[in-house]
C-alpha cells in the first residue's frame, strides 16, 4: 500500500495538472473568440440606394450578360440619364461676396440658420466649390451658396478657405490637402 506521504505528493501534482489543464483551456477558448471579426454595424444614416447603386454583374468569365428573346440593349426611358458636363456659365456675384471651397476633410452641415441647433438643410462636401454670401455679425458663421445651384445656408466659418480667381487650381494644391 501507498504510504500517506506519497498520497499526499501524488494529489498535489494531480490537482496542479487539472489546474493548469483547466486555464489552458479557457485561454484558448477566449482566444479564439477574439479571433472572429464582429458584424458590420447598420447607422441610421446609411443610405439604402448606395446598395441600389451596385455594379451589375456579369457571368461568369467576364462574359456580357446575354439577352432574352424580347429585349433590347437600349436603355428605357425611365433609366437615368448619363450626366454630362454642361457648359458653365459664370454669373456675377453678389456686393461682397467670394468664391470659396470647403476644406474640412469631413464636408459640414449646411443650417437654416447660423447656429448649432438650427435645423440642417443640406451638407457640403470636402473640397466642393461655394460662395460665400456673408459671415453672421460674430464671424463664427458664414452664409454660403453652393455653387451650380441656389441652395443656401450657414456652416461654421473656419472650415472654408478663399479661392484666389486670378491664378488657375493646380492639382497639387488639391492633392496637399487631400493627404
């Protein structure tokens, strides 16, 4: 029979074989949890006609889609129309107004009025051309135009910078405060 003694060493290093068996366990479970990447998170504000928008498919290969007996390659009148560039015509701007463009790399909320709590009309976009009407009688707020259209309204003033006509754009300029 075995002595007290060698009882006692024996279930000591049982016990220690079952505890670190046991960690190494539940270290490798939560390891591989960590190891799943988590669910694409849905915002209010994601817009379903970007899905719409999608590329259309092709088949397999890169084969056009083929045609079924019936139809047409013209495009139906009620498709969108391909945008194409219209001439621009430049008409005189207002006493005291200037071109500007928005350089705040996330675009800015255009506001009904100039505050923060004010209701958003309308956002303009990083680098989007605009006229800047008028600044509030603080200077914190600007009343601009988007250019090519008739909308207007208040963003925060600081978020946009003047563009000088008499030189043209170089891409550089734009690049530099892209990256």
């Amino acid at each position: 029979m075995l002595s007290g003694l060698t009882k006692f060493i024996l279930g000591f290093f049982l016990a220690i074989a079952v505890l670190i068996g046991g960690g190494a366990a539940i270290a490798l479970y939560f390891m591989n949890r960590t190891g799943i990447p988590p669910a694409k998170p849905v915002y209010s504000n994601d817009s379903p006609l970007v899905k719409a928008q999608a590329p259309k498919r092709t088949e397999p290969g890169g084969a056009k889609p083929s045609l079924t007996p019936g139809t047409s390659t013209k495009s139906s009148p009620s498709s969108t129309p391909t945008p194409t560039e219209s001439p621009k015509v430049t008409k005189p701007l207002p006493s005291g107004a200037y071109r500007g463009r928005v350089n705040w790399a996330e675009g800015l909320s255009l506001r009904s009025q100039p505050n923060q709590e004010a209701e958003k009309i309308g956002g303009v976009s990083f680098n989007q051309k605009i006229i800047i009407l008028s600044e509030s009688d603080d200077k914190a707020w600007q009343k601009i135009r988007l250019e090519g259209s008739e909308q207007e309204g208040w963003v925060k003033a600081g978020n946009t910078e003047k563009i000088d006509e008499q030189k043209p754009e170089k891409p550089e300029d734009t690049q530099k405060t892209e990256q």
